[in-house]
C-alpha cells in the first residue's frame, strides 16, 4: 500500500510539472490537490510533498522528478526539448503574461493562417514555413472534414512540448479575441454567434500533424497532449463524436490530464453515454475517478456511486474535490443537511478555497439559511471579489433577499469573468423569470443550455418561460428534456403533465401525471424525512393532492367520471386520518388543501349527482367545517335539504 | 472610505428607532433629540458662526459620545438605561445578514405614503401600536431614507466593510454588553462563527474578519460625505478668512485622506487655497487646474467661470496683472453667458476694486468701458447687489463709495452717511465679515478728519468685537494700523508688542507676513531715524524696499521715511530727487490726495531746510488749499506749519504767530508728535522772531522770549516723547542761545551740556 501510494504520488506529482510545463494550469492544481491528498506516509514523504522548498532534497532523490522541467524518455523527442529550450521558456514566459499571439509567434511563424471561417483557406497551403521547413516532406492525407482539399504538414519540427504550447497559445488567442468580441453580457453583439477564428487553421494543422505521424509511423510516441487539443477544437466544432474519440486517444496516453477527462464528461449527455464510454478507457484510477464524476455530473446518486466515491476516499482520505463530489450528490439527492455539512468542514478546512462555493451556496438557498448564505458571500469576497464563485454566491444572497435586479448585476459580473460559467448563466435565468423579463430569461437558460446540455434547471426555466408565454407546444419539448435528465424529479413531470393537458393531449398528461407520483415515492424512500422542506408537504406514503387532484379533472373532461371520482377519493384519502385540526397535527396525512376541499366538493356534487343524497350531505357538512369554499358548501347543503324534503325522488 | 455609512451612522440609526419605539421617557427626549438632530443635520454654512464648529468638532462620532449622551437617562423599562437598551440593539445586529434586515426594518419607522396609508385605512389595518412614526420629510425622517438608499446602493464588499468597521467600532463595548449578556464572549460580534464553534484564531476568522482578530483597529471611519463636510468647512474658514491650514491639521488631513481610495475634488481645493496663500506660485496653479479639471461638470452646473474668477485673483496676487485682467474679463463673459448673477457680481465688484489698487492697468478695460466711469461703476454695483441681496456686496460697494467721496474731496456728511449704511445693512442683514472694512473705513475717516483718538477707538472696537469672525487680512491691517498710531504718539514698544500680538499661524500666509514685516519695519525704521541711528536705518529700508508688490500706502510710507533719511543725513539733493521720482508718479488725477499734499508739504519743507523758503511758498500754499478743501486735517496743519516757516523765512513773524496759534488746538488733537513738535519750534522761532522785532531789553521782547522759550520746551518735550534725537538737540540749542541771549550764561551752560549728554546718550544707545 505505502509504495503504491508514494508511486502515485510521483505519478501526480510528474502530472503536475508536465501541465504546468504546457500552462494548463487548471489539471496542474487539480493534480496537485489530489496529489497532497494522498495520506502521509512516514519517512521521504514528509519532507518531500509538504515542504514548500524541497528543491534541495530533491537533488538526491534517485528517481531526481526535475521540478522545474519534465524529463523525457522519448530519445527523439528530449534531443528536440534540449535544443529549443531557450524558445521554450520564452514562449512559456510569454503565455505566462498572458501575450498568446507572441507566444505562439515565438515557434510559429506566421503560419496559421487565421482568419474568416472559409473552409479552405488556399493561403496555408501554399505558403511554406519560411524558418523551419527545410526538411520538412510535404504528406498530404485525404482530408475528412472538407475532402476536396489535401491536408499537408505545415508544422515545422518541434517537440510535442513546444507544439503544444504554441498551438495552445493559437487557441487562447483566438478565445479571447472571441470574449472581447462578444462584448457586453447579452448586449447586441452576444449572440453566442461569435466563433474563435483560429479554430480552422488549428484543426487544419493538427491534423496534417496527426496525418504525418501516423505515415510515418510514429504514431506510438505521440503524448496525447495534442489530441486533448485536437479534442477540444472538434468539440467547439460540435462534432462530438470524433472529440470524444480523440479524448479517449488522449487519455491512454496521459491519463493524468484532468482537463481531458473534463471534456470528456462534458460531452456526455446522458447516463447510457458513459457506460458505452467506459469499456474504451484504460484501467487506472484516474478512470474511477471520471467515472465517478460523471455519474454525478450525470445525477446518478445511486449506491452505486456512493460506494465507489468511499473507494476513492480510501486512497485520497483529504481530498476536497471528492468531498465535494459527496456533498454534490447529497444535494442532487436533497439531502441538503449532509451536503450542508459537508460543504461546511471543507471550508473551514480551507477558507481560502473558492471552488464550488457556487454549489455551497446553492444548498444555502434552497435551505433558505440567509445568514450563512451572507456570511459565506463575505468569505468569499474576502478572498477574492473577482471570481466568478463569487459573484454567484452574492447573486445567490441578494435573490434569496428578492432583490432581484442586485441579483442580476452579480450573475452578470460572473459571467463578465467568465463566458462559459455555467451556473451564472442557469441563475440568471432565474433572476429574469423574477423580474417578469421572459425574453431576457429565455436568453440566459438557451446560453446555459448551449454551454452544457446537461443542466436540466435551465431546460426547465425554459419550459417555464415558454408557459409563461403560453406557449405550450414549445414548452413541452423543454419540459421532455429536463425529466429526461431528471426522471426522478417530479416537477419535471408535472410540467410535462401540465403541457400536454394545455395541448389538449389528456392521456399522455396522465401517464405524466403518474410518472410524476412515482417518482415522488421514489424520493420518500430514497431521502430521509427532514429534507423535504421544499416539497410541500410530500411526507412518507402521502402523494401530492394536487396532482391526484389533477388527474382525476383529467379524467373527468375525458368523460372517465369513475376513474376521476375514484382518483378524488384518492386525493381525499391524502388529508390523512386525523382530519380535525389542520394546522396542529401534521400526522401522516396533509391535512385539509385546496386541492383535497375542491375534490371533496366534486365528489359531494357527484354523489349528489348519482343521488346518493347521504353521503353528499356528509361531504357537505365536512365542508361547511374546515373547508375553504364555505359558501358554496352551504349552497350544496341547501339544495340538498330541498331535495330531500320533496321527497326521495329518484334522481 | 464609503460614500456616505459610517459605523456611528449605523448607531445614530439604532438610537434613532428605540426612540421611536417609546422607551425613552420624557425627561431624556430632549436630550435625546438634541443629540440626535445635531448630528443628523447637514452642515449649514449660511448658519452662524457657533454651530458650524460644532459641527466640524463631532465630525467623527465615537462609541464613548453614544455612551456618554445616554447612559445617565433611565429608559422606560424598568432596571435599564438608554444606553444598555442601545447596546441591546446593537448587539443584536449579529451578522451581516442581520444588518440587512437592520435596514430593511428601517422603513418601519417611517409614515408610510399616502397612497399606503390610504390602502391601510381601506384594508383597516391599521397598526394601534404606540410607535412612533417618523414623518418622511423630518430631518430624522429623511436621515433614514438617505441611509436606507445609501445602504441599497452599496455594493457587496463596500457593505461587508462596513460590517466589518461596525464591527470593529462596536467591539470597546463588549464587557458593558457582557455585564447584561452573560452568554456574550468574544466572537459573539458573529453569529456564524458562534453557532460553528470558532474562535479568534480559526483560519476561517482570519479570513473573514483577519485584522480584528490580531487587533489592530481601523482609525476613525469616515466616509466620504463626512470628510467632504469637513473640507467645505475648511474651504470656508480658509475663504473667509484668508488664513493657511495649520501644520497639525494638514497632517491630519492627509493621514485620513490616505485611508480612502476615493480623495475627494474638494481636497485639491484645499490645497490650492493653502499653496496660494503660502505663496507658492507653481503648485497652487497645478491645484487650481486639477481641481477645476476634476469637477468641471458636476451635478449639471458648469464651473468655467468660478475657474477662470479664481485664475484672475491668483494671477492678481501673484502680480501678473495683465494676465489677471484678462481672465477677470473673461470670467464676466462667462458669467453672463451662464447667467451666474453672484459671480458676475462678484467679479464686476472685483475689477473695480483692482481698478482702484493698479490704476495703471485698467486703460484697457477704461476703453472697452466694462465699467464706464467709477461713479457709474458703483452705481451699476450698487443697483445689481440689491436686484440679487447681496449683501456683502452692497456693504463693500458703499464704502467704496465713501471712499471716492473722500478721495475726490467731496462732503464728509456724504461719506459718512455710505458708511452708516453700510453699517446699518451688516447688522440688521449680518454680514460679518464686511465688519473690518466699514470699521477701518471709519476709522481712517477719524484720522483724516484729525480725531485720532476716534480712529484709535474704532480700531479697538473691531479687535474687541470682531476678531473671531473677519478674515485674518482684516485684523492685521488693523493691528498694523493701531500700531503705527502708537509709534506716532512715541510709543514704540507699546506699538512693538502690539504687533506681536498677530497670531502667528496668521503670518503663515505669505501676503500678511509681508504686509505685517513692512509695518514693524516701517516703525522700527522710524525710531531708528529719530535716535539718528543712520547705518541701521539704512539696513531697515533696504530691507523694507526689497519685496515685490507691496501695498501703495506702504510704498508711499517707505519713500517718505526715504526721504527723511537722506534729509537727516543733509543730502538734499537725492532727497529731492526721490521725491521727484515720488510726485511724477502721482501726478496722475487718480492719485490719493492725501499722499499729493504730502508730497506737496515735504517738498517746501525740504527748501525750507536748505535755506531756500521761498521757493516753497506756491506748493506749500497749494497743499493747504488742497488739503482743506479735502478736510485732511492733519495734512492741512502740517501745510500751513510749512507756510509758517516761510512767512517767518519772510519775517512775517505776528501772521505767522497768529496762524500758528489758532491751528495749535486741533494739531494737539492728531497726537502726532513730530506735527505738534513742528509746531511747537515753529511758533517759538514764530515768537522770538517778534522779540527780534522789539527792542532790547523791554517787556514785550521778554514777554516773547519767555514765549519761545515756553514753546521751545514743549517742543523739546514732543521731541523727546519720539525719541527724536536731532529735534531735541535742536530745540536744545535754541534755548541755550536764548538763555545766553538773556544773559544767563549759567543756565546757557547748563542746555550745552544737556545738549551734549543727548548726543552722548544717542551715541550710547545705540
């Protein structure tokens, strides 16, 4: 175990170097993390991992992992390191001052030709590099994408290190270029139409790479951090199924890049996804751990993956990232107290830690906890005011205080930070669906949505929005997609429910109906009692009034008058046995509704209906009690009186 | 540095809703309120004097003076004062989210508008509780709404640091909360951290609240609209009394000014006004400029003229009058294009007082005729500073007019009645600072007029009543004024001490300094010349002659004393010269008439000591006539002493006599020693001339020479009461002549050898 554990270390460890070397500075800190998450072992350990100034012992460690650069084992590719690393670390130290065009000029001379999104550009073919591309044979490959134009290499000869790098760079450049476009958050110019322009000439190029190294044969020294790069350029191309191969080619070759397997799990969308997925990933524990991952990307808060996560925890027992992926699914699953607490230590664990703060204050909200949700805002901002994080933990604060337009200002300042931050984009939605701004609403959720297909709040509030504007067709398919996503959720299905009742589609608004009873039992088994805070009264072995209630007016307007009354007994039955005092005693049942009072009023008119003149008068009574339509319960009663005085006439 | 929350703000909100909520008895609402409102309310600079500086005083607003106004008043519960019911409040704000509400509940105490109130009446519901509803245009009323609005404004951080200051300023107060709370301990400032179980030194504290917990406590806060209250202020008293920020104040200044990041524009302002008036030429341009470039369009009102009117004065003081004037006319333009009536006022008022200082740099303005005549200008003042009731403007502009009227030599009744006008509109309007000038005005009337003990007086009265709230310029042209009357009387070190008793931040100012310098050396150089002391009177007038732009009345007293010097040393010649060069510069109509017969009088003065008299006689004639028909007494008897002596040159000797004789009362009366001394030898040559004229050895010649001998003495007395060294050897001469005369060589001897130790004495002295 102990030297399993200090290989993994060194692995993590060389992970570390090797994505900082390549600036991906993001997979460098989660590696990190995870790395110092390992639990300690005695001896080397100590000094090795936790000390900050290692450097010195580093020297006579025999396995000597160079913190400042990678070694390489490929022969080839450390000759090539060796000669350009003076350009090497120019570029770097460029792209550490965030100068991507100088960067990426340092070992790219001119040669991508960016520009407008024709499909062939003529330009960067033709021209030969002017430095470099000497020796450099001029293959050519069918091209896949736009086959009438042969790909060739236009790449001069460098280390995969540099080419990364410099390409990288191409990228960033081009991203914000794209940002600085867009300019304000939903202003004229944000249409999400705006592209990053280097994206062509960089799959152009990469491919004619990949097209060279494959004829020549070198295919197997290939490091897999260029096909990450190949991957995320197809995925912002939207052909997924090619990123998603590339990635899977990335990750067996460095399986230690956690933005590869971020990408990954971003292109799943659905459950069925990840298990056909799973069979082409290599066996290691960085698969778990993405697996682990996606399945609560995906909501799979099943034992299943509680289990792996405690797995996991037995190698990383201080992870935060994994405590956090416990509290999320603890959220998913409502358990909001656990995910509450679990949120709670790992602050005071690390005040200083911003990373899913956003979720954090989420559960706040739902939990309605507005002095910590404040309080936590104020960590926060002390921290760092300018993190998207935390402008969405402000957001949260000012929406649960109402103030809605506040609430909006801080969503937009995220997402000012940061274009592609999901929640902010969710929220905002909210926050305009508050203000009665549905257009505004409508915009925000199709952004989120565009930037992650999984979120199923956003595909909701779209639904929401569209009703709204009574717009009922359209607000059915968004309705589908997020009990897709959420079958458990009932609200889901009482919104498709309620869309296909507006179509006038009563069948398929039944079984909707039921799918959403069913998922509720679901919820009662699965979560425990406290936590039902939100959903009204929605306690064990009670189901919703209302949408008994609803079904049983569905079936009455399809004519099916003993299925409804049967359904209204149902929804009565859901009061619960002591019906005396609502308010007091909040046993099993209920208590009296609207929705149980309206179905005893159908029922007592049915019964009066048939004639069964006694129990319509019990019903009646029953009503006169506790009910909320006194008045027209006296006005039954009184008929009903006059009725039975005339004499028992049939009916 | 926040806009406009502060922690003792949060407080003054608190006590303001437990007032509201009726647990403040009776007794202590007064208290209570005057506490509360003398806070609350915005500074008022057209308020007097008195509550402004109250205002300034308690500008920052520490926890002890909440404790200090409460904790003697027993609240309307039982056991509890104001002050522990205060903290209760204040303690329960626990958490930034508490504060929040704190703010939010703040609306409660307001009356609600009326469409609310209607729909209350309609529901009926009416709340019956015995609160106390603010109305919302009260002071207190509208306190709440600004902060209530200031708070929504806030953005997040700028409210979490103000929790956090609260939090800090609150805290002294934690064992008095204590002694009523028992469950309070150290971090119950939070109740996040309390319900977490954290202490002090947790990573999470030291996150959130890190400089509290290691101690270090923030200085006074303030905010923004408190530190722009305090610089208006400032502005105010620098502007209205023309003195510079004293050092401490400066460096307060900036230690709080350097706590914000927002530095108010006013600022710049302050530094302007003190770079100017410590005569730093450079940097108070820069100041000028930055400020003006800062706030050209604030609150939708341009500010282009009050730059430019600000530029002109600048320029004028630093003796750039070309410069000057051409900004003054453009601010006028300006300031009709804007329709800016105080400013335009203010510089047309202006121009014409510049006109009157620099007479030579107006033909411009003359031609373009801005102002027309004098006459018409002070009549066009007049008439707008009515139309707009300016005041002030009113009051200058009357005495401007009573000073033409004198210089013009029109009727002294005319001049009065300006001046009792102007007096009658700063009282009954009060306008304070217009005091100095109507009373120096008066008082350089009483001295013309020959009164001097008048012009002492109103002198002293403006020290007496006046000081605390005139501009600093003011009381120094008074102290240097009085001072002068003292050395004339001969007392020097009366007149010495005097002037040090100008307050010394005064003469930080670079402009007082120098005026005041030029006085004390103008009396030193004086005393210095009557005791003969040549070499350093030298040293003193060419010190005295060294700076730049000093007044013309000073000018015209250093030329004066100039010429007494080099009369004293027997060169007549330069002193005729300088004198010359002195009267071609005045020959202008415009010229002050008081210094052209001065001119005038030293001029025949000067032959009469160079044995020429007659020469004299037209100019001596024409000084006497000059000055009488503008009733400048004591120019009036020092002509016709200068016509005496030529009429005695003339052997005139009974007429001048006479002459002497009948003005000799009110000569007394100008307490002008040197005058009356004059005076006295000339009637005593004027009477042994007449004894020259009888013959030997009669009554009549002994009548008069007992006559001579009698006015010999006093003169020789004046003499001495000046120290004037020469004069008294002099007059000691004449009398040992005339006592030899007489025959008495005993009593001759006697004057010889007094004669001898003055010399000895002077000699000594020095």
């Amino acid at each position: 175990m102990a030297s399993n554990t200090e290989q993994l270390r060194r692995t993590l460890q060389e992970a570390v170097v090797k994505c900082s070397e390549r600036c991906l500075y993001q997979s460098a800190k989660w590696a990190a993390e995870l790395s110092n998450s390992l639990p300690e072992t005695p001896s080397t350990s100590t000094s090795f991992n936790s000390d900050p100034d290692s450097q010195m012992q580093d020297a006579d460690l025999p396995p000597s992992v160079s913190t400042f650069l990678s070694s390489n084992p490929d022969p080839e590719e450390a000759r090539l390191e060796a000669q350009e690393l003076s350009k090497y670390l120019l570029a770097k130290s460029y792209f550490d001052c965030r100068e991507y065009d100088r960067c990426a000029a340092v070992f790219l001379p001119s040669i991508l030709a960016r520009g407008p999104l024709t499909p062939t550009s003529p330009n960067a073919k033709t021209r030969t590099p002017t430095k470099a591309g000497k020796g450099k044979a001029k293959e050519s490959s069918p091209n896949s994408e736009n086959g009438a134009t042969p790909l060739s290499n236009a790449l001069p000869r460098l280390s995969q290190k540099s080419l990364f790098l410099a390409m990288y760079a191409k990228y960033m450049a081009g991203e914000k270029r794209k940002d600085e476009e867009n300019e304000m958050i939903l202003g004229p110019a944000d249409g999400g139409g705006t592209v990053n322009r280097e994206l062509v000439g960089l799959a152009r190029s990469l491919e004619g790479w990949f097209a060279d190294r494959a004829a020549k044969g070198l295919e197997g020294s290939n490091q897999g951090w260029l096909e990450y790069l190949y991957a995320i350029v197809l995925a912002k191309g939207k052909t997924d199924e090619d990123a998603k191969r590339w990635l899977i080619r990335s990750v067996h070759r460095c399986p230690f890049n956690w933005g590869a397997w971020l990408e990954l799990s971003g292109l799943l969308s659905r459950f069925e996804d990840l298990q056909k997925i799973v069979r082409e990933l290599p066996q290691n524990i960085m698969t778990v751990i993405f697996h682990l991952y996606a399945s609560q990307e995906l909501y799979q808060y099943t034992e299943t993956t509680h289990h792996q996560l405690n797995e996991l925890e037995r190698f990383f027992p201080e992870s935060q990232f994994l405590k956090t992926q416990r509290a999320l699914l603890f959220y998913h699953s409502k358990d909001y107290d656990e995910a509450e607490s679990i949120f709670s230590t790992l602050l005071h664990a690390d005040p200083h830690r911003i990373d899913g703060l956003d979720e954090y204050s989420n559960v706040l909200y739902v939990m309605a906890a507005r002095p910590k949700l404040a309080f936590l805002a104020q960590v926060a901002t002390a921290t760092d005011k300018f993190r998207p994080e935390t402008c969405c933990v402000v957001g949260n604060y000012y929406s649960l205080k109402s103030e809605h337009e506040k609430a909006v200002m801080y969503f937009r300042r995220a997402l000012t930070l940061d274009r592609n931050f999901l929640s902010a984009w969710t929220l905002m939605g909210h926050e305009y669906v508050e203000m009665k701004n549905t257009h505004a609403a409508i915009e925000s959720y199709r952004r989120a949505v565009d930037v992650n297909r999984k979120d199923y709040r956003a595909w909701y509030g779209l639904g929401q929005a569209y009703e709204v504007l009574e717009m009922h067709l359209y607000a059915l398919f968004y309705y589908q997609r997020a009990a897709s996503l959420r079958p458990s959720e009932p609200s889901m299905w009482q919104g498709v429910a309620k869309c296909y009742d507006m179509v006038d589609r009563p069948v398929q608004s039944i079984k909707a109906y039921k799918r959403s009873l069913v998922a509720e039992t679901y919820y009662n088994q699965g979560s425990s009692f406290g936590s039902s805070a939100t959903n009204g009264g929605a306690s064990q072995g009670v189901l919703s009034p209302q949408t008994l209630h609803a079904i049983a007016l569905l079936y009455e307007k399809m004519g099916q008058l003993d299925e409804a009354a049967s359904y209204m007994e149902m929804t009565m039955a859901q009061e619960g046995p002591g019906e005396d005092d609502d308010d007091e005693v909040r046993g099993p049942g209920t208590g009296v509704t609207n929705a149980t009072s309206q179905a005893r009023m159908w029922l007592a008119r049915w019964e009066f209906a048939r004639g069964d003149l006694a129990r319509a008068m019990e019903l009646a009574n029953e009503l006169c009690n506790d009910s909320v339509e006194v008045e027209e319960a006296k006005a039954l009663i009184r008929d009903l009186r006059a009725r039975m005085e005339t004499g028992r006439s049939p009916s | 540095m926040s806009r406009y929350l502060t922690p003792s703000k949060i407080g003054l909100l608190a006590l303001i809703s437990l007032y509201t909520e009726s647990v403040v008895p009776s007794a202590a609402t007064i208290p209570i309120l005057s506490f509360l409102v003398s806070h609350i309310l915005p500074v008022n600079s057209a308020a007097s004097q008195h509550t402004s500086s109250l205002q300034a005083r308690h500008v920052t607003l520490a926890i002890e003076d909440f404790q200090k106004a409460t904790i003697s008043y027993v609240s309307g519960r039982p056991g509890r004062t104001i002050w522990d019911l205060l903290l209760d409040k204040l303690w329960k704000i626990n958490s930034f989210d508490a504060l929040h509400i704190f703010f939010d509940t703040l609306s409660k105490l307001l009356q609600k508008p009326p469409d609310e109130q209607q729909q209350d009446a309609e529901d009926g519901t009416e709340s019956k509780s015995n609160h106390i509803r603010l109305s919302r245009a009260s002071p207190m009323g509208s306190f709440v709404r600004r902060a209530q609005l200031e708070f929504t404004r806030l953005q997040f951080h700028d409210g979490v640091t103000l929790w956090r200051k609260f939090v800090a300023y609150r805290a002294p107060t934690l064992p008095q909360w204590k002694k009523r709370n028992q469950s309070a301990d150290q971090i119950s400032f939070d109740a996040n951290l309390q319900e977490e179980h954290l202490n002090l030194g947790d990573r999470l504290t030291d996150v959130v609240y890190g400089e509290l917990a290691h101690g270090a406590g923030h200085g006074a806060s303030m905010s923004t609209e408190d530190m722009e209250k305090l610089l208006e202020y400032q502005i105010d008293q620098m502007q209205r009394m023309g003195n510079r920020l004293p050092q401490a104040m400066k460096a307060k200044f900036r230690a709080m000014l350097d706590i914000g990041v927002t530095v108010p524009n006013l600022s710049h302002y302050v530094a302007f006004l003190d770079a100017w008036r410590s005569g730093d030429y450079p940097s108070s341009f820069d100041n000028l400029h930055r400020y003006f470039d800062y706030t050209m369009h604030n609150r939708d009102r341009t500010f282009y003229q009050y730059a430019l009117l600000n530029l002109a004065i600048l320029h004028a003081d630093f003796g750039c009058h070309s410069e000057a004037l051409a900004a003054m006319q453009e601010t006028i333009s300006a300031a009709r294009e804007n329709n800016d009536m105080g400013c335009l006022n203010y510089s047309l008022s202006w121009l014409y007082h510049f006109g009157k200082a620099h007479p030579e740099e107006m033909d411009d303005i003359q031609k373009k005729g801005v102002l027309g005549t004098e006459k018409e200008a002070l009549a066009f003042l007049k008439a707008k500073a009515k139309e707009t009731s300016m005041w002030g403007l009113l009051s200058t502009s009357l005495l401007s007019e009573a000073k033409l009227a004198l210089s013009s030599g029109d009727s002294i009744a005319q001049a009065f009645e300006s001046i009792v006008k102007s007096s009658h509109l700063n009282v009954t309007k009060n306008v304070a600072n217009a005091a100095g000038s109507q009373m120096s005005m008066q008082s350089s009337i009483f001295g013309r007029l020959g009164v001097s003990c008048q012009a002492w007086l109103s002198g002293e009265l403006f020290l007496q009543c006046y000081t605390d709230q005139s501009p600093v310029e003011d009381v120094v042209h008074c102290i240097c004024r009085s001072a002068l009357l003292l050395a004339q009387r001969g007392k020097y070190d009366d007149a010495l001490t005097r002037m040090e008793e100008v307050d010394e931040e005064t003469l930080r100012t670079l402009r007082h300094s120098q005026y005041w310098t030029s006085n004390l050396g103008l009396i030193k150089l004086r005393r210095h010349l009557h005791r003969n002391n040549l070499v350093a009177a030298d040293m003193i007038l060419a010190q005295l002659q060294a700076p730049p732009n000093l007044p013309q009345d000073l000018q015209f007293a250093i030329a004066n004393l100039e010429i007494d010097l080099n009369v004293r040393r027997g060169d007549y010649s330069k002193a005729m010269d300088i004198l010359e060069n002195l009267a071609s510069r005045l020959i202008d109509g415009d010229a002050d008439v008081f210094q052209r017969i001065k001119v005038m009088t030293l001029k025949a003065r000067i032959y009469s000591k160079v044995g020429i008299p007659q020469k004299g006689f037209s100019v001596a004639l024409r000084a006497a006539s000059l000055a009488h028909r503008a009733r400048l007494l004591p120019a009036l008897w020092e002509a016709i002493g200068a016509v005496c002596a030529i009429l005695i040159s003339l052997k005139e000797f009974s007429a001048a006599a006479k002459l002497l004789d009948s003005i000799m009362p009110q000569t007394l009366e100008c307490e002008d020693c040197n005058l009356s001394a004059q005076t006295f030898s000339l009637l005593a040559d004027a009477h042994m001339g007449m004894a020259g004229q009888t013959k030997a050895e009669t009554l009549p010649r002994k009548e008069q020479m007992t006559k001579a001998l009698d006015n010999i003495g006093r003169s020789f007395d004046e003499f001495s009461r000046i120290e004037d060294i020469k004069g008294q050897c002099e007059m000691m001469a004449k009398k040992a002549t005339i006592m030899h005369l007489n025959g008495d060589p005993v009593l001759a001897n006697d004057c010889a050898a007094k004669y001898l130790d003055i010399k000895r004495a002077a000699k000594d002295q020095r």
